[in-house]
C-alpha cells in the first residue's frame, strides 16, 4: 500500500474530530464534580495569590486533611492554563474559593447554574482538550494503515472513559496519560532520550508513569552503558522539577507522588496487604521477563510492556474511571493491532463502569448544572437497583474482581506467561 493511500481523508478526519469534539462540549457543560472544584482551586493559588511551592502552603496553613496536592506538573500547568484564560473568565478566582467552601452542588442548589457558571466549566476544562488533541495524534502517529487509524479515531471519539472520566468527572488525567502515549511512541521510533524524558516528566503529573519506567528501561537497555545513558533522561524532569519542591517544601512534596491513601485501610483489613503482594509478586515477574525478552527480543515489544505495567498498578487499589485513562490510549493502539480483541477492552470498560457507579455523587448528581433542585434530590443508580430488588453491591463486587482478573490476565498474556487470546503479532 503506498503511503497515499494510508493517509486518512481530510473529510473522513474532520467528520470524526469535530464528532468528538461535540461530544466533549456536551459533557463539558452537563456535569460537574467536586474533583475538578479540588484540582482547579489550588492551582489558582499560583495564578492569583503567586503560591510556587502549594505543597508547604498546604502544610503550613493547614488547608487540606489530607496534606497533599497532585505533583508539580499538574499545579504548574493547570496555573498556567488559568493565567492565559484569566482575562476570559473574570471572577474566576472570587468564585471558586466560594464554591470550594460550599461545595458544589450546595453552591448550585443556592445560586442556580448561570452563563457564569457554564464559563467557569468550561474553561477549568479547557486543557483537557489540549492534552486530548495530543493523545490522539500520537496514537495514529503510532499506527500504520489507515483502516487502523479510522478504528481508532471511531474508538476515541466515543470513548466512554474518556467522556467521562475526563469531561464529566473533571479530573486531569488525559495530561499525563497523553505524555506517557507520546513516551511510547517516540521509543517504537527508537528515539531513547526522548522516550524516556517524556515518560519521567508524565510522571511528574501523576506517578502511575513511574511503574513503566524500569521495566523499559530494562528491556532497551542493550548493555550497562546503555542502561546509563538512558538513566539520564529520567533522572533529569526530577532534579529541574522535584528536587527543588523536595528543598522547598522540606519533603512535603514526597507525599504528592505517593499520597497516604495509597496505604489505607492496612490496619482495618488484611486485604490491601494482600494487593500489594500480589502485585509485587507479578511486577517481579514483569521485570525478569524484561530480562529474558533482552534475548529474545521479537517476543514482546514496548506496547505490551507499557499496557502490562499498567494493568498491574490497577490490582493495587480500587480503580475509579478516570485511572483508566492512564492506559486507555495505549489500549486503543493494541485493539486496531489486532494485539488485543476488543471484546477484552470492551469487557473491561464495562466491568470498570459496573464497579465505579457507586453513589449519587458518581450518576445522579453529576448532572446538577441541568436542573439543580432535580438532580440534587433524585437517588443514585445503587438505590434505582436496590428499589428493583438487584443487589447492586453484589453486582459492584463482582465487576470490581472481574476488572482486576482480566487486567492480569491481560497482562499475563502479553508478556508471553500465559496464552488464552487469539491475537496477530505487532506490525
């Protein structure tokens, strides 16, 4: 096929993008969440009040129970975004400190949802569009033929995940996933340094990058010197970004990447405990079998060891919608590979879903901005179920072991330990 011919139609991309984009917009403006209130007014504390180091500011002024903030990648860009949009959104900052205090949907019962209000939500999600625009570049940038591209324009327009997680939920996490993508691609192009720069800094966005870091680094390092020079340029987004948080903030910072949630419940269940060994006992696994493929290396290639690191950090924790997003575009590439069958990414996005819609808060309630006083009082799907006679915590459960079975497995299966999916080899 000649490289004209795997080019997408001008009119085929620009039905799709501007598809998505319409979808975005939608669930832009029908939803809110106290996540995006959360991530949005800390950082306007950089761009309103000139706070640098946000993580001495909230030990020192006691501002938030749980001590910590997102690292310092997603408070420095989500301030940058509010400073270039501050003379678009005037009462900007007046306004979130107040809905920060009520709580959202207090603040909608109270004041309705004003063309003010739809402004302040749209551009608070602004820069998810941005980071999204750069996700989906690097996925078609990552593969081939066109009729993969299209597959994969069709799966990202209307990505559940996505929509929701990102556009409805508000959280950030299409920014660090969208880097991590890009990381990847750049190493399938053989471009080390940069492969390995763009995934530390992801990780200085949120820390799930960090567990794709040694498995790689591992697996395309042909020799020791080879294992150095490709240290340096994950070694370098830390010493220019966190080590001067880590002096600034007296080791404050420390608690952005690993916040303390991540080790709760330890005392009152042994289950958590045992998350941890387990995937310990796989990652271990992961990292030998990055050593082994050093011999044998048309075995396995980065997107599996990427996809594999991934689907490991989710037995570690309850996994909400939009930690899915880490992996989402990595798996879009595996699905129009033919790497991975889309009944697996398709079950799994169910599963997820099943096991996330646990409260008003995550269904209901979502949609406050449409009709305040109506969806404020209607009930959450758990309670629609339980009104049917449906044990929807049996069935959140279920979905929840179901979700993280079919992660290892998955997992499993692309590292070459187990075989149980029919699926072509990488191009």
């Amino acid at each position: 096929m000649s490289g004209e011919a795997e080019k997408i139609k001008v009119k085929d991309l620009v039905l799709w993008i501007t598809l998505a984009f319409f979808l975005r917009l939608i669930c832009i403006f029908i939803a809110a969440h106290s996540d995006l209130i959360y991530i949005n007014y800390y950082a306007s504390k950089l761009t309103y009040e000139g706070v640098f180091d946000i993580y001495r500011y909230i030990h020192v002024t006691g501002a938030d129970i749980m001590g910590t903030y997102y690292p310092p990648l997603t408070y420095f860009v989500l301030g940058g975004f509010q400073f270039m949009l501050r003379p678009f959104d005037p009462g900007f900052y007046h306004w979130i400190k107040v809905v920060f205090s009520m709580g959202t949907g207090e603040w909608l019962l109270a004041n309705g949802a004003s063309f003010a209000f739809f402004r302040h939500l749209f551009f608070m999600k602004a820069p998810y569009l941005v980071f999204d625009a750069l996700c989906v570049y690097a996925v078609l940038r990552y593969l081939g033929d066109r009729s993969s591209k299209i597959r994969a324009l069709k799966l990202w327009c209307f990505n559940p995940v996505i929509l929701y997680g990102v556009y409805m939920i508000g959280q950030a996490d299409i920014m660090p996933a969208s880097v991590a993508v890009l990381a990847v691609l750049m190493m399938k192009e053989h471009k080390l340094w940069w492969g390995f720069f763009l995934l530390s800094t992801a990780a200085l966005f949120k820390t799930f990058a960090g567990f794709m870091i040694l498995p790689l680094l591992i697996f395309l390092s042909r020799s020791v010197k080879g294992l150095l020079k490709n240290l340096v340029p994950v070694v370098i987004p830390f010493v220019l970004v966190a080590l001067p948080f880590f002096i600034s903030s007296r080791g404050y910072v420390i608690n952005s990447f690993f916040p303390a949630f991540y080790a709760g419940g330890v005392a009152a269940t042994p289950w958590p405990l045992v998350q941890k060994a387990v995937f310990m006992g796989l990652y271990l696994l992961l990292i030998s079998t990055c050593f082994r493929a050093k011999r044998e290396p048309d075995g396995i290639s980065v997107l599996d060891i990427s996809i594999s690191s991934l689907m490991l950090v989710y037995v570690i924790f309850f996994v909400p919608v939009h930690y899915f997003v880490w992996v989402i575009p990595l798996l879009m590439i595996a699905v129009c590979q033919g790497v991975i069958p889309a009944w697996v990414y398709h079950g799994l996005v169910i599963c997820l879903f099943v096991s996330n819609l646990n409260s008003a808060g995550t269904t209901t309630a979502l949609l406050e901005p449409l009709n305040p006083r109506f969806f404020h009082g209607l009930p959450g799907l758990p309670d629609l179920m339980h009104n049917l006679s449906i044990r929807w915590g049996a069935v959140m459960l279920l979905a929840r072991l179901v979700f993280k079975a079919a992660c290892v497995l998955t997992a499993m299966e692309l590292i070459g330990r187990i075989s149980f999916l029919k699926r072509r080899q990488n191009a």
